[in-house]
C-alpha cells in the first residue's frame, strides 16, 4: 500500500545526518488518501539519501517493510492536486445544487404561509359576511313584519267593503220594495184613514231603512289615511335605495379603476421580476466565473509553492550529494579560441573566488554547527531546569531556533552558488587540460545527475506561472469589481420590487375589500328592491280597492239622498191627499 511520509532523522552529527525514519501521514485506499492516525514511525534505510522534512511516496507491505524504491512526493503531489480541479469543480455544482434546492424550499414555505395567510383572510371576510348577511335577514323580517300588517289592513278594508256591499244591497232592496208599494198606491183610486196610516208607517219604516254611511265613510276614511302614512315610509324606503343604489355604483366603479390600476402594476412588476431575473442571472455567471478564475489562481498558487517547493528540495539535493550536479552554460568555443595564457589567468581567478566561496561557506557551516550546539544545550538547560526557569528557556530555545532555520537557508544559497562556481571551474579546466594535452578521466563526472537543466526548467515554469497569477489576480480584481457594481444594482432591483410588491398587496387588498364593499351594497339594493316592489304593488293593490269603494259609497250616498227626496215627496203627497175635499 502507498503511504505519504516525512522523513525524519535523528540529531547526530555537525550536518544532522543520522538513522532515517518515516512518519507516515496518509496512505491510499483505491482513489482517495486517507490520514494515518497518531505519529507512526516505521525505520527505512533507503531514506538515508532525502533530507529530513522531505515529503515522499513509499510503498509498505503488511509489516511495515518498504517494498521497491522510494520517490520524491513532490511530482505525485503536483498531479493530485491538478486533478483536484475537476472534483473542487463538481463539487462546488453539487454545493450550488444544494443551495438551489434550499431555495426552492424556502420558496415553497413561504409560498404556503402565504395561502395560509390568505385562508384565515378569507374566513375572516367570510365570518363578515355571514354577520352581514344575519343583518339583512333581520331587515327582511322587519319588512316581513310591515307586509304582513299591510296585509291584515287590506282584510280588514275588504270586510269593511262587503259590510257596505250588504248595506248597499239592503238599501237597493228597501228601494224596490219602495217602488212596488208607490205603485200599488198609484194603481188605488183613493185612500182612507187606515190606508194613509199604514202608506205612512211604510215610509216612514222605508226612510229608516236607509242605510247610513257616514261610519262607513269615516272607515274608508281611515284606510286612506293609513294607507297615505304607508305610502309616506314606502316613500322614504325608496329614497333610501336610491341612495344606496348610487352609492353601490360609485363603489362599482371605484373597485373597476382599481382593478384596473392592480392589473397595470401587476404587468409593471413582472417587468420588474423579469428584469431581476436577468441581472440575478447575469450575477450569478459572474460569480461563477470569479469562482473559477478564484479557484485556478489558488491551484496555481498552489502549484507555485510546489515548483518552489520542489526547486528548493532539488537545490538542496544539488548541494548536499555527491552524485548530483548542476551544470552551468559556458562558452566552449570562446574558451577554445581565447589565448592560452588568458585562459589559465581565468582559471587561476576562479580558483581563487572558488577558495573565497568554500572559506565563506566553511564559516557559515561552522557558525551553522554552533547554533545547532547552542540550540542542544539550551535544550539540556530545559530538561533541568525549574518549571518558573523553563519558560524563560523555552523562549530562548524558540529564537536560536529562529536563528538556525534563517542561517540554514541563507546556506542553502551559499552551497549552491558553490556548486555552480565548482561546475564553471571543472569546465574550464577541463577546457585547459585539453588544449595542454593532458589527458584525463570524465567518468565520475559524467555519472553525475546533473540538475541544471531541470532548475532551469523549473525556474522558467516558475517565472511563467508568476505570470499568469498576477494576471489572474488582476482579472479577478477587476471581476470582483463588476460584481460589486452588478450586485448594487440587483440589490437595487430587489428593493424597487419588494417595494412595488408590498404596493401591489396593499392596492390588491383595498380592491378585495371594495369589491367586497361593492357587492354587500349591491346585495343590501337587491335585497331591499326585492322587499320594497312587492309591498309597493300591493299597496297600490290596497288603494285602487279602497277607491273603488269610495265610489260605490259615493254611488250609495246619492242614491240614499234621492230615496229620501222621494220618501219625503210621497209623504207630502199622503197629507195633501188626506187634507183634499175629495178625501174627506
């Protein structure tokens, strides 16, 4: 199984060499690496080549054996992370997946908090209306009340009116019975005392069979008047439905403008949305390319800090083995057509900047070996000392450690600037020995690695990634920019439609609520117009009946009139014949 490593060495030694071991920290399980828990150390020969710190690949059987050779992590750890691209990628879409699920379900409970807003709205509207509708019955039983008394009046004129039919027919009869006995005594050649006692007892029963009417009269007199005071709240009822009926219109037409005027914001506010939608859309493009451009300049940071990494490692490499060099560029053919002397003047100078160079370097391995030593001894002091005293030392330990990593890796510089002038100085002696005729062995030399053209390589590679992060870092400045001004403007559009949507729900309930309004005062008109035409009609019924009457009373009252006239005559008529000669 591959396991990722560090390879540690124990302190020993005035350069740090010592026994190598592996502190294994992941290992791989088919396609993914996982952590290796605690701090397991497993000894390992074959690392005694790698710097301690040195990350690196290893293969490890069931007992902790390294099995084949070990590798630099550095070039595996390069592809992981370029193939890291692809998973970040996938799964920043599953994360926007995500947030696009919660969205649609915050949506969705907003959306049923709303129905349920509207439900409770319209059972409260409902509860309204039922009162109201409780309101109108009661008037309705109210108006019920007054037909029903309008009709026991109209009873009660009809049974006055067949009282005076009676008396009309009692009269008509007395006036017949009148005529015959006129015409029996007209028939009669004269009268005696008897007869004259009996004619004048006849008319005088006659004159008091006249029917009076003056109570009739004064009861038609009252229908009138009661039907006249029916009339007059009849009257006031349809003034106020003609009142009502207006002010239902008004409101009519107040709820048809502000339906209108909801339907013109509604069409305004889906503009509104749809450009929202737009610019939300725009934005997110944006935010995504700024992910992706975010996310290629940190690989790429990434991937930097590994080539730095690696060019550090293989420096260190470079300076610290015997089997690895680092050839420099140097001008053979100038070498081979400059004077001779010259050229053994030039390699005398190298020599001499070459014995500079390895006294600076031996002085920085020794002001090297002293820190270490001082380092060690301060750590000795630690372990003795007190816990008060400790912390002082712990201190200290800390800036000597500080001192060692900062002269450690100004040395690494000075033993590569070593090499290469060691590499320049091998070439042109080289060179030398060769116009000199001498002749000499370039075997171990060319069984060197030589890491100059990988450094090289790398350091171009370096230089071209600085590149294209510092115009990945500029592009991603300027993208963050619009962002800024794209998302201004979608905060902007939202606040315009929120406030145009809070607008819209006010307009919307003063347009249910007048709708509403509108049809409870066109039920209230229809109801009261349904209750008034009825009770009109048969009011009207009542009058042209009581009119009627008056008419036949009026018919009666002539002809009582001139029964009696003709009573009085024939009475007179009786005593002038009685007081005649002829009678006598």
């Amino acid at each position: 199984m591959l396991y990722l490593a560090e390879v540690q060495k124990q302190k020993g030694g005035v350069f740090g060499g010592g026994k190598a071991e592996l502190k294994l920290l992941a290992c791989q399980r088919g396609e993914s690496w996982s952590a290796v828990p605690g701090d397991e150390l497993v000894p390992a020969e074959g690392a005694n080549s790698f710097e301690s710190g040195v990350l690196i690949i290893v293969n490890l059987n069931a007992n902790r054996q390294v099995q084949g050779e070990i590798e630099p992590a550095t070039s595996r750890l390069v592809r992981e992370l370029q193939s890291l691209s692809p998973k970040l990628e996938k799964l920043k879409t599953q994360e926007e997946e995500i947030e696009q699920w919660k969205q649609s379900l915050t949506f969705q409970s907003q959306e049923l908090n709303s129905r349920e807003m509207d439900l409770q709205s319209w059972d409260e509207q409902l509860q309204t209306k039922e009162e109201e509708l409780e309101q109108l019955d009661q008037q309705r039983q109210e108006l019920e009340g007054e037909k029903e008394e309008a009709a026991k009046r109209q009873e009660e004129f009809e049974r006055k009116s067949q009282e005076l039919q009676g008396a009309w027919q009692h009269l008509e009869g007395e006036r017949q019975r009148f005529e015959e006995q006129q015409a029996e005594f007209q028939g009669s050649v004269g009268l005696d005392e008897s007869q004259a006692s009996e004619i004048q007892q006849l008319l005088e029963r006659l004159s008091g069979a006249v029917a009076p009417t003056d109570e009739v009269r004064e009861q038609l007199n009252l229908g009138f008047e009661l039907v006249n005071h029916q009339q007059s709240l009849l009257d006031h009822h349809w003034q106020q439905l003609e009142q009502q009926t207006a002010e239902a219109e008004q409101t009519q037409a107040e709820a048809d403008l502000q339906g209108e005027e909801l339907q013109k914001r509604k069409q305004e506010l889906e503009q509104t949305q749809v450009s929202f939608e737009q610019a939300k859309a725009e934005l997110k493009v944006q935010q995504n390319s700024l992910a992706m451009k975010q996310d290629s300049a940190h690989l790429l940071s990434l991937q930097l800090r590994k080539y730095q990494e690696l060019h550090q490692e293989l420096t260190r490499l470079a300076t610290t083995s015997a089997d690895v060099k680092i050839s420099q560029k140097v001008d053979i053919e100038a070498l081979e057509k400059m004077p001779l002397g010259e050229l053994e003047e030039m390699v005398k100078n190298l020599e001499q900047e070459l014995e500079k160079v390895k006294r600076f370097v031996n002085d920085q391995e020794e002001e090297l070996t002293l820190q270490r030593q001082a380092i060690e001894e301060v750590q000795v002091k630690i372990n003795n000392a007190s816990e008060y005293d400790r912390i002082a030392l712990e201190s200290e330990l800390v800036d000597e450690q500080d001192g060692y990593q900062l002269l450690d890796e100004s040395l690494v510089g000075s033993r590569r600037n070593l090499r290469e002038r060691e590499e320049i100085l091998n070439q042109h002696q080289r060179v030398l020995r060769r116009r000199q005729g001498i002749a000499e062995s370039n075997g171990s030399d060319n069984q060197k690695i030589d890491l100059g053209p990988v450094l090289s390589q790398l350091e171009i590679q370096r230089q071209q990634q600085e590149e294209t992060l510092k115009k990945l870092e500029s592009e991603v400045e300027q993208m963050r920019g619009s962002i800024n001004q794209a998302e201004g403007l979608v905060e902007q559009l939202a606040k315009d439609q929120d406030t145009k949507l809070a607008e819209l729900q006010q307009l919307e309930e003063n347009w249910q609520s007048i709708k509403v309004l509108a049809a409870e005062l066109w039920g209230k008109v229809n109801v009261y117009r349904e209750t008034l035409e009825p009770t009109q009609e048969n009011l009207h019924q009542i009058r042209q009946k009581l009119e009627t009457i008056a008419n036949t009373l009026n018919q009666i009252q002539e002809t009582g009139d001139y029964q009696l006239q003709a009573i009085a005559q024939m009475q007179q008529t009786i005593s002038d014949l009685l007081q005649s000669p002829e009678m006598a």
